[in-house]
C-alpha cells in the first residue's frame, strides 16, 4: 500500500509538472503569434532596391517611443492588431533618409494620421530639414483632415482624389461630465482642491465647464489653432488669414473646391499619383514603384550613423516618461513611479552616460508618485545634468517631474503648467442603500476611522483636514516649481492654480527654456557636456515579448478588451476608472486629447 501511495503522488506530481509546462509552452506559443500578427510581415527579413519612396502613411499609432509589448497593438474582439510605432524611429528614419541614396524622396500617404499635435510638429519639422537634402517630398490622400493636411504642407506637392475632400473648420476640445450621471445613481463625489482653472475635478460637480477652465481651454485651442494655420500659410504661400476664412465659411465642399483655392497643387487617383513617382525615377510603365514603409526601414537602420556612434565610450540616456502617473510599475498606459524611476537610477549610475534627457508626455496622476519621480531627477541632477523634452502634454503631474531639471525644452503646441492639486472622495451610500437595497453599519475605534471609507459623506471638521493636506500638497508643488525655476513662490502661485498653458506661452512666463522636440533636446544634451561623439541609450530597458506577455497577462487582456469595446472613448472609461479607484492628493489635467 506504502509504495501505491508513493506511486500515485508521483504520479500527481509528474503530471502537474506536465501540465506546467504545456501551459507555459503553450503561453510561448501565443505569444509568438501574437507577436507575428501585430508585428505581420514587418517582422521579415528587411531588404530596400535602389530608387526607393521612403513611405510614410500614419496608419500606426504613434507613441513617444516603440512598444515591445504584443497585447499594446492587439485588439481581442476582431483579433488584429492595430500597428505602432514610436515617435524616435521615425524622427531617425527621417534623418538617415537624407543620406541614404538609395532613396529617392519621401511619399506621404496621409489618408489617415493618428498623432499629437507636439509630435506631428516635430515630424513636419523633421521633414522640413529632410527637403534641404533637395530629394522631394510628395503628399498624397483620398480624403484629409486638419492634421493631415498640416502635414501635407511640409510637401513640394500635395494630389487629392477627385472624389476625396479636404477638412479645415478649426479646433474642438470636449470635455465629458459625470455630474448628472452621478446623482442618477445617488453617488457624491466630494472634491477638495487648490486652483481655480483646475478642471480635471469639474466633471465631477458641474455641468459645463466654468469660466476660468472655458477660459484657458479657449486659449490653448486658439494658440494650437494658430500654429496649425501659420504653417499651412507658410507651406503653401498663402495668408493665414485666407486660411482661416475657408475654415469660417466652411468652404470645402469638394476636392475641386481645395484645388480652386489652391491648398492642393492636383487631383488625381492613387494609380496617377504614383505614376508620376515613377517617372521622377524614370521607371518604365508597367513596373512596380519601390517604396519601403518607415517601420521597415528604420529597422535598416541599426548601424546606421543616423543613431549615433553606438562604439562611442559617451552616452546620452533618453528616458521615455509616458502616460498616466501612478506608483508601482508601469503598465497599458500608466506610468508607474517604481518603473520611471528605476530607469532614472540605472542611467545616473551608468558611468557611461553623460547627461540624461527625460522625455515628459504626461497628463499627470497621483502627486505622491510624481514627487517619488522628482526626488530620483534631483538625486540625478547632484551626479550630472537632466534635460526634460516635452512632449505632447506634461502637465500637472507631469509638470511637476519636469520642474527640477537643468534645461526644459517643448514644442510650441506642448500643454504644459497646470500647476494645481486636487482630491476627491466618493460616497456610494445612496448608491448603495437606495438603488440596490444594500446597507452598510460601522464600528470605529475613534472619532473618524472611517472618513474617506466611501459609505458616508465628510463633516466640516474633516473636510478642513482633507483640504489642509491639499494645501500642504500644493504649497510643496509650487515650492519646487519655485526652486527648479528660478522664481519666487508668489511668481509659481500667480501663474499656478491649476491654470494650463501652451508651449508658446509657456516659454513667456518661464515654465521651460527654449522651443524643441526630441532630437533638439538631445543636440541640447550633447552641447550642454560638451560631445560630439556619442550615442543613445534609451531607459526603460525594454523587455522581451515573452517576458511582457507573462508578467501583465490578465491586465493586458482587460485593458486591451475594453479599448476595443469604446474606442475613442475608452480615454473617459480609464481615467474616470484611475481617478476614483486613487487614493491620496491628484495633479491631473482633466483630458488626454483635443479633437479635430
């Protein structure tokens, strides 16, 4: 009987071991298809014939930085993927293009284009240097909307589909408010705050945008606006005023309308269009045009000089600060306090690295996670230098890991400032008790054990408490900003209060230091220690797909579920989700992105 026994558990123990490991090859196997299909073909072998197009058609989703984690482009419900790529490959494929001779010009395919208004300038400003190589830039689109046709008007000629259109009407921001979908479930939010422009806690108890938040939202959307029309007028040599009277009058109503008002030089079909590139190589009818899609190249590119001397003993570390800000690790969108400034550690002690750039597009989050961010830039700042490049949003939140830093460069279409704090605490007792039936009773062990529980309303006296810890909140935020900037505390508070301003504006009141994307702030980097030879080394270190897989399967597959269930909107769904699951003080913008 003893050795059945023996028998039996090892038996069991063989085929849990078995099954462990069908589970973990079978995880393997996933993922490799999962990377195959977001990756698709991409993935191949990567080759490029003389007299190529350098093609570029925006139908990724364009981050701060490349993704290594499969299930960030993968969408559950029709089980595809949805293509990314990030903002660095393209600005060093940019680059590298006008030395490459086998290129013969960049092809803009601009049916589409999924990009922040901070990037999309760095990308057109990237394009911009790319003509004085004198290899052409040449547009194309069936249909184009604002951003589009913005870009577009980097090209020495932009052809439209004879049955497409052109969208110019102006700059929309919308903000969604929860306030009379809160009462329906009897839910109270109560909101404690400091900053009078500080919109993100508005949704909550208005319904409509107050004047102060209406007020700077007006602003910014005017001065993106301006941007926008400024560099069409430059592109095309027209008036911005010219411009902006199609766009009042709503005169677009056909492609031959944009050619009769001169935004587009011809239309014609697809099939036209690259006929004609293929006369510009002097390719014979009936012959493919060569062209190679940006993510493809840029993986040609890894030895390319375009990165950098990667041999070279100087080092300037990159490090890509995205998203949300929460504590813990990063992950699907949130920048984790843990992860960020692990990666600010590892390039301060590289002795390698000379000086390290933190790249910001952040709309803020939790203050506490971003003040555990701001200590690791300061303790980096005693060992050498930190430049922030902003990117398309670094605000609040996002602001307030940037103040410390040597230098602070941003696109004149950054959202930036929103220097102000808030707090929020949920009451679901009417919720609870009179939709649902459900009751709640409490044992203290003193006066008020159980504030902030969630099952009950704040008296004064706590809510005097609360809003004392946002004040302490505050006055250290503004403190910092005041010594990272060189201002007075009373300068921080007067520009403060929540209030968000635009990288043109920014620069005015002395929020950041100079205009630049990306690449500018790494020239910065190099000039500020003084190299010419060096390389990039880019933090956080990016892990294996597998690895990725593992480690965030179950969120991963309700964060990517959900995206693909509200789309667009799922940005309300999250941030909604974040802000009242948080706990603690919040510097937060109140929206991720504006609307064309």
């Amino acid at each position: 009987m003893k050795q059945f026994f023996k028998m039996m558990m090892a038996s069991i123990m063989g085929l849990m071991v078995t099954l462990f490991l069908i589970a973990l090859i079978g995880f393997a196997v996933i993922a490799a298809i999962i990377g195959m299909i977001v990756s698709g073909a991409d993935q191949g072998p990567v080759s490029m014939k003389d007299n190529s197009w350098l093609h570029m058609d925006f139908k990724e989703i364009i981050t701060d930085r490349s993704n290594n984690d499969p299930f960030a482009s993968f969408d559950f419900i029709s089980f595809k993927a949805v293509p990314q790529i990030g903002l660095n490959d393209i600005l060093k494929s940019i680059k590298a293009a006008a030395e490459d001779d086998r290129l013969s010009g960049v092809y803009l395919d601009l049916s589409q284009i999924n990009v922040g208004f901070a990037s999309m300038n760095e990308i057109r400003d990237a394009l911009e240097k790319f003509k004085k190589s004198g290899k052409p830039v040449h547009a194309y689109a069936d249909y184009m909307g604002q951003k589009a046709y913005f870009m577009a008007s980097v090209a020495d000629s932009i052809s439209l589909n004879p049955a497409g259109g052109l969208e110019l009407q102006g700059l929309s921001s919308q903000q969604m408010f929860y306030k009379q979908a809160l009462e329906k479930l009897d839910v109270q939010v109560q909101v404690i705050r400091h900053g009078k422009f500080k919109g993100a806690v508005e949704p909550f108890i208005l319904d409509a945008m107050s004047p102060e938040n209406k007020l700077q939202t007006q602003k910014y959307v005017t001065a993106l606006w301006d941007k926008m029309v400024s560099g069409m007028a430059d592109g095309r040599g027209i008036s911005s005023e010219a411009i902006n009277q199609v766009a009042d009058g709503l005169k677009l109503r056909s492609a031959k309308d944009a050619m009769t008002l001169r935004l587009v030089d011809r239309i014609c079909y697809r099939d036209e269009f690259v006929a004609a590139l293929k006369k510009v190589d002097g390719i014979k009818e009936g012959a493919a045009l060569s062209k190679i899609r940006i993510s493809k190249y840029s993986r040609l590119l890894e030895n390319s000089s375009a990165l950098g001397n990667k041999y070279s003993k100087s080092k300037i570390a990159v490090v890509y600060a995205s998203g949300g800000i929460g504590m813990g690790k990063s992950n699907y969108g949130i920048m984790g306090a843990k992860t960020i400034s692990k990666a600010i550690a590892k390039a301060r002690k590289n002795k390698k690295v000379k000086i390290i750039v933190l790249r910001v597009d952040s709309p803020g989050g939790s203050a506490l996670a971003s003040d555990v961010i701001w200590r690791e830039v300061e303790l980096a700042k005693k060992v050498k230098p930190v430049v922030v490049s902003m990117g398309n949003m670094a605000a609040s939140g996002g602001y307030y890991i940037a103040c410390g830093a040597n230098r602070i460069l941003a696109d004149e279409s950054t959202i930036t400032g929103s220097i102000g704090v808030f707090g929020l605490l949920p009451n679901v007792k009417g919720l609870l008790n009179n939709k649902l039936g459900v009751t709640t009773d409490t044992v203290n062990s003193n006066s008020h054990s159980d504030v902030g529980s969630g099952y009950r309303s704040m008296n004064a006296f706590e809510q005097n408490a609360v809003q004392a810890t946002v004040e302490n909140v505050y006055s250290d935020f503004i403190g910092k900003v005041a010594k990272g900037r060189g201002m007075t505390r009373e300068q921080v508070d007067e520009i403060g209060q929540g209030r968000v301003w635009v990288g043109k504006d920014a620069l005015e009141i002395g929020l950041i230091d100079e205009f630049g994307g990306l690449e500018k702030s790494i020239e910065v980097a190099a000039s500020m220690v003084k190299i010419d030879d060096y390389s990039i080394i880019e933090y956080p270190e990016q892990k294996a797909s597998l690895e990725v897989l593992l480690e965030n399967w179950s969120e991963n597959m309700t964060q990517a579920t959900l995206k693909s269930v509200f789309g667009d909107e799922y940005v309300h769904y999250r941030d909604l989700h974040e802000t009242l699951k948080g706990k603690g003080v919040f510097a937060r913008l109140p929206f991720d992105k504006l609307f064309e």
